[in-house]
C-alpha cells in the first residue's frame, strides 16, 4: 500500500511517547468536526441528529480504522492533486477513468470521488428513513469531507518524506489540533445548502492543495530557527506526562501559517454540516422525528470492537507497540 497507514507510537526514553499519526487529523480532531457540525443543523435536522452526536462523534474514525481489513480503504483518503495538471479535474470518476488507468487513481487518490460516493448514500438513506444507515454514512461522510480540508492529503509529499520533514503530518493535523483546541473560535454559523455538492468537494481540495506548500515551508523554516531547548516539553496527555512539542512551538507555527489549522478546521464543520443538510433537502426533507430511538445490534457493536480490535493488533504487529 503506498501510504496513509494508521498511527504508529514510538516509546523514545522511559517516559516519551510520541505519536506518529498518518491518518486525517488525527481521532481527536475528527470527533470534534463531526460534534460541532451537528450544532449547525437546522431544527428539523438537530431532532434526529442531537441525540444521536455522541454516535458521531465516537465513530469519526471508524473509516481510518477500516485501513487495517480493507486494502482499497486507504486510497479514499487523499487524493496527490499535484499528480496532475490542475485543468485536468474537477471531473467525474467515469470522466478520470477514461483518461488514467483505474490503478493510477487509486494509486493517487480518490478521495473525491469516494466523499460523494457516500453522499449519494447518505440522500438515498435519507429517502429510505434508515435511520442506523443515516448515522452511520453520516459518520463516514464527516470523515471524509475532513480529510479532504487537510494540506498534506492533497499533495504527494503528505509527511514531509521528499523534503526531510518526516513527522510533519502529525504536527499540523494531531498537535496542533490536540492542544491548542481550547483556544479554537470553532463556532460556523448555520449550514448552507449546496447546489453543486461535487464542485465543493473538488474547490476544498483545491485550497487544501495549494496551502500545502505554506504547510512544508513554515515547518523547514521553523526547523532550523526555532530555539531548539524551546522546541520540546513534558506535558499531560492521558493522565500520563510525555515529551512533545511544547505550547509555544505550536503556537508559533499556527500563528506563522496564519492560524491555518483552526481555519481548516472550521471550514471542515461548516462543510460537514452543509453536506449532510443538503443530503436532507435533496432527500425531499423527510420528516425525522420518527427516527429517534435507532436501535443498534449486537452484531454492530461486535463490528465496531472489531475494527478497534484489528487496529490494535495490527498497530502492536507493524511496530512493536508499546502500551502508555
């Protein structure tokens, strides 16, 4: 598989754990995509979806952790935009297959066309009043959608490997996120309708592609001027004290890129929220109030420890994965 494999963790010294997370923003950011976006539904919409945030906060990730038993999972998160001539896309799947072989696409991405896969899903969950499908595609569509707002996932170079920057993808979408969120405005006002749900899953890969250059050179500039004494520092993180970046290095690089990462992330709860209203208003509007009290199975939750079982396996067998 070329790339995105799930997070890894290096014990470095008694104490040091640092994460080294390949997957879109990271499980924390994900979660809080997914849990703000639900603020931003209207109220024909919140009557469904507010009981049921805490689902779609907790299965945010559940499409990372599908990377672990699904070989074709990993492609639908990213998609190298600079593999190609800028004019070649936005097009459509059947459009891209007539032109690269399927394996060339894959190889570089889809993660376009698999985002509005799911939506076509979710209106057709919507019409059918399947309320478990509706979670569930929900959860996946806020995942991908999230992917698609971060830098690295549309640039070939996603950690640094070309530049000798490894690490830099954990930095900007698990670092950052993770410990200056308190000081997030994460607020996006009310969802929009989307007329054109393909052009804007194509226009934010778009930004994400050209902020990747900002993204890599920042992080060079600041490699080699930051005070390195400054750089790290012990900090709590699980109830356990571990070594990582220090605040003020995080700070500065967000404050140097402009405070990207908490913009990328409130574009990513104002684009969630709007693909799941426009799932709805393209569904026809049904009326959701029925649909409280979706009882999930035993086999479903035997599906999601499974997937949590099988990431912890193959984390352990890919690493040597050493317990916090």
């Amino acid at each position: 598989m070329k790339r995105r494999m799930p997070g890894v963790w290096l014990l470095c010294g008694w104490m040091m754990v640092i994460p080294l997370h390949l997957d879109g923003w990271g499980f924390f950011a994900h979660s809080r995509i997914n849990y703000q976006a639900v603020f931003s539904l209207p109220p024909d919409m919140l009557v469904f979806f507010k009981p049921y945030q805490s689902f779609l906060t907790e299965h945010a990730a559940d499409a990372d952790r599908r990377k672990f038993i699904l070989r074709s999972e990993a492609p639908r998160h990213y998609f190298d935009a600079d593999a190609y001539d800028s004019t070649a896309w936005p097009c459509s799947w059947q459009q891209a297959t007539l032109r690269w072989p399927a394996e060339t696409l894959h190889h570089q991405g889809i993660l376009p066309w698999s985002t509005l896969q799911v939506y076509n899903q979710l209106v057709e969950a919507f019409r059918q009043h399947d309320g478990k499908r509706i979670l569930k595609l929900a959860a996946d569509l806020g995942h991908y959608i999230a992917d698609a707002c971060v830098p690295l996932h549309a640039c070939s170079n996603y950690d640094g490997q070309f530049t000798g920057q490894h690490g830099i993808h954990a930095l900007w979408e698990t670092d950052v996120p993770e410990r200056l969120y308190p000081h997030f405005q994460l607020w996006v006002g009310k969802a929009h309708y989307l007329p054109q749900p393909s052009a804007t899953i194509w226009q934010l890969i778009r930004e994400s592609a050209r902020a990747a250059d900002t993204v890599l050179a920042v992080e060079k500039y600041l490699r080699h001027h930051f005070p390195r004494k400054a750089k790290y520092s012990y900090y709590l993180r699980k109830d356990q004290w571990v070594k990582g970046y220090s605040t003020t290095y995080l700070e500065t690089y967000e404050s140097m890129m402009h405070q990207m990462v908490e913009r990328r992330m409130q574009q990513a709860i104002q684009a969630v929220a709007s693909f799941w209203y426009t799932a709805w208003v393209n569904a026809g509007q049904p009326d959701l109030r029925n649909l409280t009290g979706v009882q999930f199975t035993h086999a479903d939750s035997l599906e999601w420890k499974s997937l949590e079982h099988l990431q912890w396996n193959a984390r352990k067998e890919r690493t040597g994965y050493f317990k916090e």
